[in-house]
C-alpha cells in the first residue's frame, strides 16, 4: 500500500494576528492544496505526529513519545475540542509494533493534546472532523530530549507498521521551524514554574487569558513594539532540504543543541516532521506534490506547508 505525508505548521498567531501582505492568503491557499492531495489520497487512516506545549504532557510524566488510543482535544487558539475520532484498535497495533521494534514508546488511554495535534487537522479536514486518527505526541520543549536519531528510527518502525496494516494511511507532521517563543524550562526555574509544570490544569477562563496574552505578545512583535528572536532562513532551508532529498540518515549527525542554537526554542518541534517523512521513507522514494515556505517575520516564525507521497 502506499504511504503518505502531509506536513504543516502550526501557529497561535493564525487568524489571530496579520502577518503582512499576502502571506496569510499564500498560506490559506497552500492549506488548500493539501486538502487537495489528501482528498485524492483518501486515506483510511491518519496517523498525526505532533508536539504539545505543557497542557496534556507535563512533567508529572515525561517520555519522548507517547501514543493516544483514546484522546480529546483541549481546544486551544479555537481548535477541535472534546473527544477525537481515535481508531483505538491502529492505535493499540501501532503500540504494539513499535516496541517489537526496541522503540521505547507509551501508550495513553486518555491523552489530551493541544493545538501542536489538532490544528493541522482543523487545518486539512475541518474542525469537527471525523476521519479515524491516531495521533502520536513527539517531544520537543520538554527537556532532555533523545537524539535525533531515536527520532528517525520512530518514524521508520511506524511505517513498516503501516505497511504492514494494508490500509492507505496518512502520516501528518505538525510543528514550526525557526521560532523562539518563550518556555518555560525545569532547571533553575522557581518552584512556581515547577508546579505549573507538574499539574497544569486551568479553568476555561484562566486557558483564554493565558492565550490571549501570547496572542497579544506575538501582535506586539507584528507591531514592532516588542523584540522577537530573528528567523534563520538559511537553517530553515537546510533542514526542509533533507526531508526534500529522502536522504534522511543525515539527521543522525544533528545534535541537539545545535538544533535550538540555530531554530531556536521551539525548533525541535520538526521532530515530528523527521518522524513522518522517515514513517514514508520505508515505502520507497517519494515526492513532493506541495511545497512552501514563509519566513513570517511578524510570527516570529518560520511557517512550512508540504505534501508527498511515494512514487
């Protein structure tokens, strides 16, 4: 059976702050072009590799990866909220290959993801979509993280997975390149960090205040009245090249603190991406039928938006 990714990046500032000229319409319609190919793909099943930002994985329990047989959305920045259409059995199957495969991977039974999950879904299917998914949380800001190899090797055993599954399945990336928002790290922080960082669980109200203050952040950054990290275009363009080139044993050779030196803090968000193009990658060469890319100043963000499959 064939294999397939579509690949997009994720935002708090979508629909929430303008980044300039025609960009946000450039984007929207790149949205659409994967809703194209994913339309003409019809997959059976979605498998979605993507980070969460400290609201369903905390430090009360931090693993590399984590694997949702039953799973409900927060609804974070105006996501899909509630249960989601989880394909519990793939996901339990899933499970289990992955480990036969010596990748050391847990499994939630309830498992809550954010945005970093769903808004790529909202994105390609439409909010309230019901296609059978089975979404897989890729650590990224919790630190330490593994290598990026360990990465690599996730992706491939759930490819042969797939494969294996003789269903057409879609792997989805979600992450950003190049950004530096800020977050909160474990070491050195005050013990106020510390307990956020354990038991994060606010009310809806305290949930839209907090977003409104990033959304209100990244407006100022838009508006030139706050300082944000520069983008790295050059690393952005780099790391996009070898998922282009299929030649994926190079990220063997990325070392982790070079990835947030140049990507800056949220980088190893293309975790996922490097998961699901390695996921393809078992399948044979691919291609790429989408491909853009956005250095979206007024973000504070590199923004990415591809699809393919295998030849």
């Amino acid at each position: 059976m064939p294999l397939a990714v579509a690949a997009l990046s994720h935002a708090p500032s979508y629909g929430n702050v303008d980044p300039g000229g025609e960009t946000f319409a450039e984007i929207n319609a790149a949205i659409e072009e994967v809703r194209g190919f994913v339309t003409e793909y019809d997959p059976d099943l979605v498998v979605v590799f993507g980070p969460d930002h400290f609201n369903g994985q905390l430090y009360s329990l931090i693993t590399p990866w984590v694997i949702g047989a039953v799973a409900e959305g927060i609804g974070d920045y105006g996501t899909t909220a509630g249960p989601l259409p989880v394909d519990g059995a793939a996901a339990r199957t899933f499970h289990a290959a992955v480990l036969g495969e010596g990748i050391d991977i847990g499994r939630s039974e309830r498992m809550k993801v954010d945005h970093g999950v769903v808004q790529p879904l909202d994105f390609v299917f439409g909010k309230g979509f019901t296609q059978p998914i089975v979404p897989v949380f890729v650590n990224a800001i919790g630190l330490p993280l593994s290598p990026l190899q360990r990465v690599r090797l996730l992706g491939e055993a759930f490819g042969r997975a797939a494969q294996a599954m003789e269903r057409k399945v879609l792997f989805v990336a979600s992450g950003g390149i190049s950004h530096s928002p800020p977050i909160p790290r474990w070491d050195g922080a005050p013990d106020t960090v510390h307990e956020r960082l354990v038991s994060y669980s606010p009310s809806p109200e305290e949930r839209h205040a907090r977003e409104q203050r990033i959304v209100e952040g990244i407006q100022a950054i838009a508006d030139g009245k706050a300082p944000s990290d520069p983008l790295n275009e050059e690393w952005d363009t780099l790391v996009l090249d070898v998922l282009r080139s299929g030649d994926l044993d190079q990220v063997d050779a990325w070392e982790n603190g070079w990835f947030l030196a140049e990507g800056g803090s949220a980088a190893h968000e293309m975790r996922s991406w490097i998961a699901a193009y390695a996921a393809l990658s078992t399948a044979g060469p691919y291609r790429l039928t989408v491909d853009h890319y956005w250095a979206v100043e007024k973000w504070g963000a590199g923004f990415a938006i591809q699809a393919a499959m295998t030849a």
